[in-house]
C-alpha cells in the first residue's frame, strides 16, 4: 500500500509534540540537584528525530487512539532511551566521544555524574505512566500494561541483555544469530516497546497488537542492521560521530559476520516484512509504513 504521506512533516508535528512533553516533565533546577538535571538536558535534547516516542504514538493512531493520551508513554520512551546512550558511551560499555556531533555527556560531565544523569532519566521516565494515572491522565489499567511492556523491554529481557551479550563478542569470531539477539534486544526491544505501548493507550485488538509487534520486531532489527552499514560507509559528519569504530572494536555486526551485501539485503527484507505486518490497518498507519520506508534509505 502506497501512502502520500510527508513523512518530514508528520516527524518534524510529533517532535515538537514530544519535545514540549519532555520539557514539561523534567525537573526544574533550582536546588542543589541542578548538575544532575543539567546533565539529563543535555543529552535529552541533543537532536534527533525522535523515532521511539513518534512510533509511541503512531502505534496509538493506527488502532484509532490519539496521540495526546500516548504522550506519557512516548515521554517515557526517549527518556529511558536517552538512558541507554548515555551509558553505552561511557568507558566501560562503548567507549564513545562523540554523539550526533556533541561530545557524550562523560565527556562534558565525568563519569559519575554521567552515570547519575542515566540513572535520573531512567527513573523519571519509569514514573511518567504511574503519574498519569494518579492524576486522571490515562486509565490505570492501561498505564500499567504499557509500563509493563516498556520495562520489559529496558530490562534484562531486552536492552540490558542486548548490551551484555554485545560486550561480551567484542574481538570474537559470533555468528548471524547472536548478531541478531544482540540486534533484537539492544535496539530492537525498545522499538518494538514504543509501537506496542503506544497501541496498548489506543486500546488495541489483540490481533492488532499482535500484528504492530510483528512490525516492531522487524522494524528493529532493520534499524540497527542499517546502523551497522552506515558505521562502515557512511559519512561521519553526518553521522556526528567517527565511521569505521565498530571495526575497530572488533563489534558484532552485520557487515562484520555476513558482509555488506548480505547486510543491505538483510535490512531490506526486514522493512518488507514490517509492512507486510501491517496488511489489514487502514490509512491511521500510513505513519508507520513510511516510517518503515525511511529506515532503510536514512544517511544518519
């Protein structure tokens, strides 16, 4: 199915949408807690487009919900998504200097205060499901279901084993099926979590659930074999961080244990799928379809 959707400006719509949710809910910094919220701020408001909480509410508008009651959830997601990259960069995990062009938050604020600035954001984004609730936002029983899925997801049956494992292959000969449980639960869970949630507040179907985390699944591993491809032929400007780091590590990647033309073909196969995952919905999930499509052509 076809969409004349402008995936630009549908991105550029729920960014904003997002970026006033996620100022709303940080912590004013007036007291002695100040270096710790400005820590947070930087790294949540570095750029980007937003993928995980846009997919949050695009997966609530495909089953008919709105968007504004996804907010929490999506508000949620980049947080602890944010979370994650401050950690994966720090000495002992990745290592990184660079994060779309700004120096990582280590590099800004030490190690301490970096792990601190995670930490906050982790739990600030754990408590945004509960507080709609308590306030009369969103249903409890919704709430609760979609943090459920969402702290799945971070935990050690998604991100947190996805980066175990990850570490754990540097420098050594893996083969394409812990590529993809490294993919699948790194990256992957956390996408799939996002869609998920967000139809979980729109009161999905249980074979539309069932459907959009077929999407998810796919639409992660897809995401993250990209990243692979352009971390050995795409441009670090654009990047906003040095290409060719992966193999330096000796990283378990795509490109690495089945080759570049495998790995384009791979993440081609993937977005298919994903879409295929989507037979059945109507116009509501032209966003993700598109979304499907820009991942496999994205530079960055």
């Amino acid at each position: 199915m076809k969409t004349d959707l402008d995936l630009e400006v549908y991105l550029e719509e729920k960014r904003l949408l997002v970026d006033r949710a996620l100022e709303e809910a940080l912590p004013p910094t007036e007291d002695l807690s100040r270096p710790v919220v400005e820590a947070m701020r930087y790294s949540l408001f570095t750029g980007g487009k937003r993928l995980r909480p846009v997919l949050c509410l695009a997966g609530a508008e495909a089953v008919g919900g709105s968007a504004e009651a996804a907010l929490p959830a999506a508000v949620a997601l980049e947080m602890i998504h944010t979370y994650s990259l401050i950690h994966d960069d720090l000495p002992a995990m990745d290592d990184d200097d660079f994060r779309r062009g700004r120096p990582t938050s280590h590099k800004v604020f030490g190690e301490a205060l970096a792990i601190l600035a995670g930490d906050g954001l982790l739990t600030l984004g754990l408590a945004q499901l509960p507080r709609a609730a308590t306030t009369g936002r969103l249903d409890p029983l919704l709430a609760a279901a979609a943090l459920e899925v969402i702290a799945r997801a971070a935990g050690h049956q998604g991100m947190v084993a996805g980066q175990a494992v990850d570490i754990g292959s540097e420098g050594r000969e893996v083969g394409e099926e812990v590529v993809d449980f490294i993919h699948s639960h790194k990256t992957g869970a956390l996408i799939t979590a996002a869609v998920t949630s967000g139809a979980i507040i729109g009161r999905a179907s249980v074979d539309q659930l069932r459907r959009l985390e077929e999407y998810g699944r796919r639409l992660g591993l897809a995401f993250q074999i990209v990243d692979d491809i352009l971390g050995v032929e795409g441009d670090a400007g654009t990047l906003g961080k040095p290409v060719g780091a992966d193999q330096l590590r000796g990283k378990a990647t795509y490109p690495r244990v089945a080759g570049l033309d495998r790995a384009k073909e791979k993440a081609k196969a993937m977005t298919v799928e994903a879409r295929l995952a989507l037979e059945g919905f109507g116009p509501a999930a032209d966003p993700l379809r598109a979304i499907a499509e820009y991942v496999i052509v994205r530079k960055k």
